[in-house]
C-alpha cells in the first residue's frame, strides 16, 4: 500500500476532496429500519386514537381471511420497505427481486375477489360498495403517507442507483403499510371488499412511485 | 501498488471517520481503478471528466457506504450510475476513438474487475441495442453514419440507443 505523499497531489480535485472531508454519519440498515417501523408504529397510533381499532383485533375475533389478508399486506409492506433501505446504498450483484414475489402473491387477492363474486352470481357490482370501499381507498392511500415520506428521505439521503425499482419499492411499501395500518380499524371482512379495496393504495402506490418518484432521485 | 479489497475497505471506513491520509490514498486508489475501468468504454477526452465525476460522487455518498461489505462493488455501482448518466449527456456531435488497454494488472483484481466490469452490462443488452449505443454514444459517431456502418435503419439506431440506455441505467446494480 502506497503512503499518503505529504505533498500537495498531482490532482488539484483530490487535494480539495481530502481537504474538504469531516467525518460523516453512515447510513446504516437498521436506523432504516427502524425510521420506518417507527412511521408505520405512529401511523398505527394515529388511527387508533382517531377512529379506534377494530373491538375484536385482540380477542382474537377476526376472521381468517381478514388476518391473511392483512398478514400479506405486512409482509408486502416490510419486504418492499426493505429493499428499498438497502437500495440506499449501492452494490453491484445485488438483487432487490424479493419483493416481486410477495407483490404476485398480493395480485391474487384482487382476482381471487373478482372470481369468488362472479362464482357467487353476485356480478361485478358486489365488488362496489360506494360509502366502504371509497373510504377505505382514500384512507389507505393517506395513511402510507408518513411511511412514504420517510422511505423517500431515506433515499435522498443515499445514493440509489435504480431509481425506478427504488420508486416501485417505495410506493409499494408505502401503499401496503399504510392500509395495513388503516385496515386495523375496518371493520369490513368480506373478500370482495378486502381483495379489491384493500389491494388498491398498494396499486395506486406502486403507480406513483414508479412513475412520480424516479426523477426526484437523480443525484 | 495497487491497493487489495480488504485495505481499501479499511481505507473507507476510516476517511468516514474523518482520517484525511486514509482519504488521499483511497482517492489516488480509486481514480486510478476508474481509469482503468472507463478506458475502453469511454472516448479519451470523456475519461478525465468521468472520472472526476465519480470521486465527487464518492465524496458526496460516502456515508453510504458499508466498511463490513467490500469497497469496489459499490464504487463500481456509483462508477456505472455516473458511466450511463454521461453517456446520456455526452457525445452527441464529437469524435472519439476506442484505445486498447490492459484492463487490470493484479490477479485478484481482475477477479473483481471481471465481475464488475461495464463488459457485462453490454452482455444483458440485445446486440442491436449495444452495437447502436457503442457508435452512436461511445465512438461519436453520427446516427447515419452509425446506421450505414451497422445495416440499421437511422430510427432504428436511435431507438436501440434510447431503449439501451433505459435498460442500462436498469441493469446497474444487477449485471454482476
């Protein structure tokens, strides 16, 4: 190993870097994640002293399917959040594919909705109740704010180097989080609602985030 | 000398503390891996300019590296992100001829080149794409001229250029 010349360098540009270097914060993984479990935790909080969680959350009262439902979600939520805390920091050979899968296994809850409706006879318009469903839907997608907020000041704060998939992650995790946290005061069950509804602020998310987010990333 | 991997992630992980000697030796390490790196897939009068984009990059970002991981993966990451950010920007009207050069000159880090190395993003990209890409953006060429030397169509050309790019900038971290 060469030793540091105590001579000013040839490059004028690495003079001025190592002169103008202060220690810096490293980013770790687990402040990451911790930002972001601390978000969903406050978006939780926030619901719950707003419109109260479900009565029978704790007892043990809900349904199976409300509990995978919302289980996947989770998981869809923490695995894409995930990745994106890693994708802060670059590395090539990293694969960020994980939560690819967890999201195909959150796109058959919106058509195993829309084949059980149509297997029941109850037509396309069960899979609509105006008053629920919108509610929801708006809930959701304002309850993944916080944590979208979040993950983006992450980014920014690192150097992702693929920005769309970064975007993706992002919206993904977002949208899933925060109707994770919103579906915790709903008291609706049936799949039609949960599969469609439930599923959308992870979709709009999704949208949003590959699309809108991408640019705001360039460094 | 050229620097092993477990020395410069030592070097990294004190400059991040703030030790400016460990800092001159991983700059001087790391534009001379650059160099080297770039050479063949950059016109020589794009190479200085590159080079220093990425050290400023390495200056802005260095919080964000890990001193448990190794330290040319992810200089390697932020080198390609800058490479395809300037190919995009550049060369549009110039002139710029390729030079042969020996890519690495120490067994272990041609390993580490070879995983690394901008060759291999070039293998992910269909051959159209990276023949247009290797004219039009590395060579300078003109977009006929590129379409007379390669037999594409010149809308061809620059659709291949603009769809490689996209799968380029795609392909940064993964293409190992």
């Amino acid at each position: 190993m060469n030793e540091p010349s105590k001579t000013p360098h040839k490059d004028p540009l690495i003079d001025a870097l190592v002169g103008d270097l202060r220690p810096v914060r490293v980013m770790k993984r687990r402040d990451g994640v911790l930002l972001v479990l601390g978000a969903l935790a406050v978006t939780v909080a926030g619901g719950a002293l707003w419109i109260g969680l479900r009565a029978d959350l704790m007892s043990g009262g809900a349904s199976p399917l409300y509990v995978i439902v919302h289980g996947l979600l989770l998981l869809l939520g923490l695995a894409a959040a995930s990745a994106v805390v890693v994708m802060a920091s670059p590395q090539v050979g990293a694969h960020h594919d994980a939560p690819k899968w967890a999201m195909a296994m959150v796109a058959l809850l919106p058509l195993a909705a829309i084949a059980t409706s149509l297997a029941s006879g109850a037509g396309a318009e069960a899979l609509f109740d105006r008053q629920h469903d919108l509610n929801c839907l708006t809930h959701g997608v304002g309850y993944s704010l916080l944590v979208g907020v979040v993950l983006f000041y992450w980014l920014k704060r690192g150097a992702p180097v693929s920005q769309s998939q970064a975007g993706l992650y992002l919206g993904t995790a977002a949208g899933a989080l925060g109707i994770f946290a919103y579906g915790l005061t709903c008291p609706l069950e049936a799949m039609n609602h949960l599969g469609i509804w439930h599923v959308m602020p992870v979709a709009i998310g999704a949208l949003v985030g590959r699309f809108a987010i991408p640019p705001l990333l360039r460094w | 000398m050229i620097a092993d991997e477990q020395t410069l992630s030592r070097l990294a992980g004190n400059a991040q503390k703030g030790d400016r000697r460990a800092y001159a030796t991983l700059l001087e390490e790391s534009q001379g891996w650059l160099r080297r790196y770039f050479r063949r897939r950059i016109g020589p009068g794009q190479l200085d300019d590159l080079v220093q984009d990425v050290l400023l990059s390495l200056h802005a970002k260095l919080g964000t590296y890990d001193a448990k991981r190794p330290f040319l993966p992810w200089l390697a990451a932020i080198a390609r992100y800058r490479w395809v950010d300037h190919l995009r920007r550049v060369y549009r009207n110039e002139e710029v001829t390729i030079e042969g050069f020996d890519f690495a000159e120490d067994p272990e880090q041609e390993v580490v080149a070879a995983r690394i190395s901008l060759e291999r993003l070039f293998e992910y990209l269909p051959e159209g794409q990276a023949r247009a890409i290797e004219l039009v953006k590395i060579e300078g060429q003109s977009v006929r001229e590129a379409a007379e030397q390669s037999g594409q169509s010149e809308s061809l050309i620059k659709v291949n250029v603009h769809r490689g790019l996209k799968k380029l900038a795609a392909l940064v971290e993964k293409a190992d």
